[in-house]
C-alpha cells in the first residue's frame, strides 16, 4: 500500500486564535497512521491567518477523510478543507 500527501487548509474561528497553540493541538488530533510534514502560513483577510498542513497518509479508503474529521474536531477550528493530494 503507498501513502499519500495532503495539504489541507485550516482556518481558525477568529483571528485572535494562538496559531502555536492550534499547531499543537492539531498534531495531537492526528489518528493513528498519519504523519504531520509541517505548516505553512496563509494570510487570508482583516487578520485571519490560514494553517495549511502537510500530512500523509495511507493510501487505503477513506484517504484524508479521518484527518479531516480530526482536525475538524479540534477547538479553534472553523473549517478544514483539501487543497492538494498527490501520491508519493
């Protein structure tokens, strides 16, 4: 089975969100299998900085669905969304 690298998008509730704060707490989410690679930085309007992490994961059913409902889950979090995929 090969793995897979994602991007995904994170965007906090509001801007006044500890970014370091939210990094860590999203690397805890993290199920069993996947790998965080690292972040980068977005800014998107009036303040609002985006996360965008890299992680892998199995190439099995389901991909970044379980990272995606992780991530979701965590507080601070207002959406989560896939920008890239790419087999590796």
């Amino acid at each position: 089975m090969g793995k897979v690298a994602a991007v995904l998008k994170v965007m906090p509730q509001n801007p006044e969100i500890d970014l370091d704060e939210l990094k860590g707490d999203l690397e805890d989410s993290l199920p069993e299998g996947a790998k965080l690679r690292g972040f980068e930085q977005e800014e998107v309007a009036f303040g609002l900085v985006a996360l965008l992490s890299t992680v892998v994961v199995p190439d099995d059913a389901g991909g970044t669905e379980a990272v995606e409902d992780a991530f979701s889950g965590v507080d601070g979090v207002e959406s989560v969304q896939v920008q890239e995929t790419g087999r590796l």
